[in-house]
C-alpha cells in the first residue's frame, strides 16, 4: 500500500488559525471566527509534523503542497520541499489574489491516480475543506480508488462526507502547530 498526499497549504493554514482562535477563547465557535474573520495569527503548521501525521511510517509515492507565490524571502516552500513535499505555485493574480491552487491539486491528483496509483493498494489523501474538490474525490471513488479527506472539522460538509474516510485534523491542532 502506498499513498498520495495533496495539500492545500492556504486554506490548512488560514482555517487551522480559525480553529487555533476558538481553541483559545478569541472566538466563541469556529462560526463566529468566520463571520467576524478572527484569526490567531500566531498559528502554523509544521510541515513535516502534517507529513508525519498523514504518512505515519510510510514514505508516499506522491506528496505535494499546493500555494500560491509568495515574496521571494519567504523560506516556508523550502521547509516543505526539506521534509519531503513536492512543492507547487501558482502567481497571484492583479488583486493579489490566489488563482488556480484548487484546479492545479485536481488536475494533479486526477493525473497521478490515473497514472501512477494503484486503485487496489493505494490510497488518496486530499487534504482541503472546499466544496470544489467533491466532484473530483466522487469521481475516483466511483472509478474504485480509496480516497480520504483530511481537513478541519468545518470543512464543507459534502467534501466531508465524500471520502471513503473523513481525517478530523481538530484534534491535532497543538500537535500540527509550529
């Protein structure tokens, strides 16, 4: 058996800051953070810890984390790519914007399981909360592969029940943390 890791690194990272702000009392469920946009801005992820979690002792066929293009300064791709993830940017837009991250992690994962998965053996983990990825995680299913959505427990509710299994990543808020 063997795995195929996906990540949506901005979307991890701006929603775990949500759960961070209610974990702490800055917000008094993940809904109001939403609607009032509280943030605990102190909150990261630790790349190879989320790696860690989700491969466990396992070393993935494909792992790869999604972004867009930060300032040239930013040292969080070359964390990623260190402790095992290949890394894939896309450019902001005029508005500063990110574009194309959610198309890029399906057409990738739709390359890769047609390709280079083993539908028997492998298994898929999607690690996004948006309800854009459901007709891509129902397609695979129902061409036989075994895919997992692992996000915060707020993630859209057809992705959350659209896997063959839902990874609840609140749980592991302090441990993810950097």
């Amino acid at each position: 058996m063997a795995l195929l890791l996906y990540v949506d690194n901005s979307n991890t990272w701006i929603e775990g800051k949500r759960v961070s702000a209610v974990s702490k009392g800055m917000a008094l469920s993940i809904y109001d953070a939403m609607n009032a946009r509280i943030l605990d801005n102190d909150y990261r992820i630790d790349f190879g810890k989320l790696y860690t979690f989700l491969a466990g002792s396992e070393t993935p066929k494909v792992a790869e984390l999604f972004g867009s293009r930060p300032p040239e300064n930013d040292s969080i791709w070359d964390t990623a790519r260190r402790v095992g993830f290949t890394v894939r940017l896309t450019d902001r837009n005029f508005a500063n914007k990110e574009k194309k991250v959610d198309t890029g992690i399906v057409a990738r994962m739709m390359k890769d399981a047609y390709k280079t998965c083993n539908k028997e053996e492998d298994t898929i983990i999607l690690v996004a909360g948006d309800k854009d990825f459901v007709p891509a995680v129902e397609e695979l299913l129902s061409d036989g592969y075994k895919v997992k959505v692992a996000f915060w427990n707020h993630a859209a509710s057809e992705l959350h029940s659209s896997g063959t299994a839902f990874i609840n990543l609140d749980p592991h808020l302090s441990s993810l943390k950097y």
